[in-house]
C-alpha cells in the first residue's frame, strides 16, 4: 500500500512538472496585469495611505547609507555604520511598505531594446534567452530586470538592466544581518522619493511597493471567496425554493384532482365555484335566510344541513308558527320530524325537516313581513 502511494505521488509529481511549463504563460499575464493595476492605484493610495520606504544607498566606496522615505518626504538617516543600536532597532520594529537596495548608476550595465508588441506577454523568456548577448558575463552570476517604455502599434520599447552577482552580494548580505528582507534591488533613480526604475531581485518589471501589492492580493483572494461563497449560497438557495415550488404545484395538483371529483366528470372547476356562490346553494346565504325568518323567541340547538335537506332543533314559544314562515323563506316541504313537546315553562321544543329551495321572492318576503 505504502508503495503504491508513492508511485502514485510521483506520478502526480510529474504531471505537474511537466503542466508547469504550460501555465508560465498565464502567470506572466497576471503578473502583468496586477502590475498595471498597482501602476492605476498606487497613486490614489499614496494619498491616503503614504508608502514608508527604507531604502539602502550603496555608492562607489562600498559603504551604505540610509534612507527613510514617507511618501514625498526623504530623510537622510546617514551612514549604517554610524547608526547606533537603539536606531536599529527603531528601524527593525517599523513597518516597511518596501526595503531596497539602490546601486549606484555606473555599476549597471543598462540597454534600450526595440521588441515587436507580440512579445508583450513573453519579455521574461525572451530576454532569460538573450543574455548571453546582452551582457558580458555568464547567465548564472548576473541579476537582471527590465521595464517596457513605451508601447506602440507593433512594436515596443524595453529597458533593460543587469548587474553582476558579487556587486549586490556584500550589500544584500549586511542588510540581511540587520534582519530585513529586501523587497527590490537596481539602480538608483534620478530623484530620491522615486521607486526603482528596474527591479534587478526579481528579474521582472518596475517594482512595486511590497506592502501594496500584498494588500491587493488579499483583497482580491478575499473578494473572489467571497463571490464563490455567495455564489454557493446562491445555487443552495435557488435548490431550496425549487423544492418548495414543487410541493407547492404537488398540493395544487392534489386540490384540482379534488376539485374534479367534487364537480364530477361532466363539469368543470369554474362551475363548482360558481354554484357554491349563487343564491340557491350558497350554504352562507341559506343560514341568512334561516336565521332572518325565525322569531326572536326561537332558539336553535342544532343545525344540519346536507345537500338538499335542512334540519332545525331548538325551542319556541309557537312551534307550530314556525311551517309558515320557513316556507315563506323558500324552505319546501317544511314539516316536523318529531312530535312537538311542551315543557314546564311553557316552550315548545320541536324538530324539524325542510327541502333546499330557491329564495322567496321579493313580494313573499313582504308579504311574510306584513303578516
């Protein structure tokens, strides 16, 4: 098992040896693109949030100075040498949007190229290919870089600059011992509170204020898992109402079906629910009707009603009165279905049973009131 797990490993090891090559491409577009980005923002950020550079001069003798730089403001903290340890450490327990390494201008070896714009995407191994031509020394012992210019319609311009190994090695080192990291090393800018021109430590474009740059990536990383967590939440809330419509279209499958067999096989839903509504089977207006029509000295204990029956119990004081006006209500073949008896107080308690007719017309009804 443990062997086979390790075949598998390697394989997969290999596999992703072997695809590397096929996503340089990608990774040089989204290297240039976050650069274009951070060449966008930077400006806006300086405003609100100034970079705070320490940057390390290296000049013709070997020895270093030091510089703070807050946004548009340089200060000259003088040689390293003379920095005392208190300072250094004030300096260590700062936060540096970027520590560099400027060399000075006649230590580098710099050149213009004229490229075609198709090699816009593939300047890193256009130029790791020509260095043995553009520079004296050997690929392996120089540290490089370059910048594009300019960009026209077919063609662009390339600045490029290189610097052998053992020039930057001594600096880098002291720096180091302090326990900084170097965020970008090259030559020296024309003004002081400018970034480098060419960032010889990474072999690539124009640097960018280290700080920044980890800053956009975070945001990014955490707007796209936000995005994917709200796209997640999207499929599982769309999952969900999906499953609620169908119980809901179930439930109303199941009250049409109930529908058609209240209405039966010859009619449809929108005559059942007209019928219930019309004056001779609404339920609602035949207890109207009832409830109007009895006396005020009737009381009801019990009230059925089927489809095409009535059947009224209570008491009154002249049960036998009561055929008469639920006749005249539009109840047919009124008639008690038990013997009428008299209690002790002199109340009739009766029962009775009716047909379901059609309401009394308008001058029954007037007649009915008038007697």
């Amino acid at each position: 098992m443990l062997w086979a797990e390790s075949v598998t490993f390697r394989h997969l090891r290999e596999i992703l040896a072997r695809a590397q090559p096929m996503f340089a491409p990608f990774r040089g577009v989204f290297a240039a693109l976050l650069d274009s980005f951070l060449d966008m923002v930077q400006p806006l950020c300086a405003r609100w949030m100034p970079t705070r550079r320490l940057v390390f001069l290296l000049d013709g003798t070997g020895t270093l100075q030091v510089r703070r730089i807050s946004g548009e403001v340089v200060e000259d903290l003088g040689l390293l040498t003379a920095l005392s340890e208190a300072a250094r450490a004030d300096l260590l327990a700062e936060s540096w949007s970027a520590v560099e390494l400027h060399l000075p201008p006649e230590a580098v070896l710099r050149r213009s190229l004229k490229l075609p714009a198709t090699a816009r995407l593939y300047l890193g191994p256009i130029l790791a290919h020509r260095l043995e031509r553009l520079t004296p020394w050997r690929p392996d012992r120089i540290l490089y870089g370059h910048r594009v210019v300019y960009e026209e319609a077919e063609t662009i311009g390339v600045e490029f600059a290189a610097v052998p190994n053992h020039i930057a090695a001594g600096p880098r080192s002291a720096i180091e011992a302090l326990g900084f990291s170097l965020t970008g090393l090259g030559p020296r800018p024309d003004e002081a509170a400018q970034a480098l021109p060419v960032d010889l430590g990474s072999g690539g474009a124009r640097s960018a204020p280290h700080r920044l740059r980890r800053q956009i990536l975070l945001a990014w990383s955490g707007a796209t898992a936000g995005l994917t967590a709200f796209a997640l939440g999207s499929l599982i809330w769309a999952s969900v109402v999906e499953a609620r419509f169908e119980d809901v279209s179930l439930d109303l499958a199941k009250a049409r079906r109930t529908l058609r067999g209240m209405v039966g096989p010859g009619g449809a839903p929108g005559e059942a629910i007209l019928a219930g509504k019309t004056g001779e089977a609404s339920v609602m207006l035949l207890i109207d009707r009832v409830a109007a029509s009895l006396p005020d000295e009737s009381h009801l204990r019990e009230l059925q009603i089927g489809p095409r029956t009535i059947r009224l119990a209570g008491r009154s004081r002249d049960a036998g009165r009561l055929i008469g006006i639920l006749e005249a209500s539009g109840l047919a073949n009124v008639r008690f279905s038990a013997p009428v008896t008299r209690e002790e107080d002199d109340i009739d308690s009766f029962e009775i049973v009716a047909d379901r007719g059609a309401p009394p017309s308008a001058d029954a009804q007037a007649a009915e009131t008038r007697r």
